[in-house]
C-alpha cells in the first residue's frame, strides 16, 4: 500500500484548537497521528494492519 492519507494542512488548522497544549513534553506530529486513526475508522483495519511507515 503506497498511498498515505493525510489530511490537509487546512483540515488541520481547523481542528488545531481542539487539541491539548504541550506542558513541557514536545508534541508528537498530530497531524500523522490524527491521520492514522482516520485511516483505521475509514478502513475498518485493525491497529496491525496499518502499514509501516
């Protein structure tokens, strides 16, 4: 499977409110983790079928 869904930069600006602040721990990248699950709920796959990365 080559094809990545990410969302767009302009469906994450959208949502970047909603997420909580980093209190002194770097944030991970939010937009490929929001992406992942997306992708999970949309496939309907399992957490070990997502593809390596």
């Amino acid at each position: 499977m080559s094809e990545i869904f990410l969302l767009s930069e302009r469906q994450m600006e959208r949502i970047r409110p909603y997420f909580p602040l980093a209190h002194g721990v770097p944030r991970v990248d939010d937009r490929r983790v929001l992406s992942g699950i997306l992708y999970v709920i949309r496939n309907g796959l399992q957490w070990k079928y997502i593809p390596k990365t």
